[in-house]
C-alpha cells in the first residue's frame, strides 16, 4: 500500500514560512511605533528575506496608507477652500 504524501508547511524555512503569533505580534507592535512603521512596511514590503505573508501584508498596508492619505488630502484641501471662500466673502 503506497501512502500520499503530504507536504510540510510547517514552520519551514524560507519566503512560504508560517508566521508565529509571537511574530505578529512584534510586527503590529513596531508597526504601531510613528515613523518606523513606515519605514519597516517597506522594509518588509520589498526586502528578500521576508516572509511571503508579511510581504503581501506590507504591501497592503502601504497602498491602505496611499488611499488614506489622498482621502485625507482631498477633505483638507475642501476644508481650507471652503474657509477662503467664506472669509474673501467678509
């Protein structure tokens, strides 16, 4: 009787490597510090010797960065055009 064979994912080595909750754990806590967050999302966005989880997570998180941030650009630019607006009327 021949048996299948079943391929181990766990904790292996290398991109396809699960990530521990111990893991995501430091991860969303340097991810919570300002300006290193940024710096790390891209970091693990784009380096080699991320894990592939991390990586596409990264990447999420920084285009979620991108449309949050022209979100927000777009509501104050209305913001202080409505201001200049009433205030050349006055």
């Amino acid at each position: 009787m021949e048996q299948a064979s079943i391929p181990v994912t766990e904790r292996s080595a290398g991109p396809a490597a699960v990530i521990t909750v111990g893991e995501w754990l430091v991860t969303m806590l340097i991810a919570a510090i300002p300006l290193v967050n940024v710096v790390m999302l891209f970091v693990w966005a784009f380096g080699s010797n991320t894990k592939l989880s991390k990586a596409n997570w990264a990447k999420a998180t920084l285009i979620f960065l991108v449309i949050a941030f022209v979100f927000y650009f777009l509501i104050i630019v209305t913001f202080i055009g409505g201001i200049a607006t009433l205030s050349s009327r006055y």
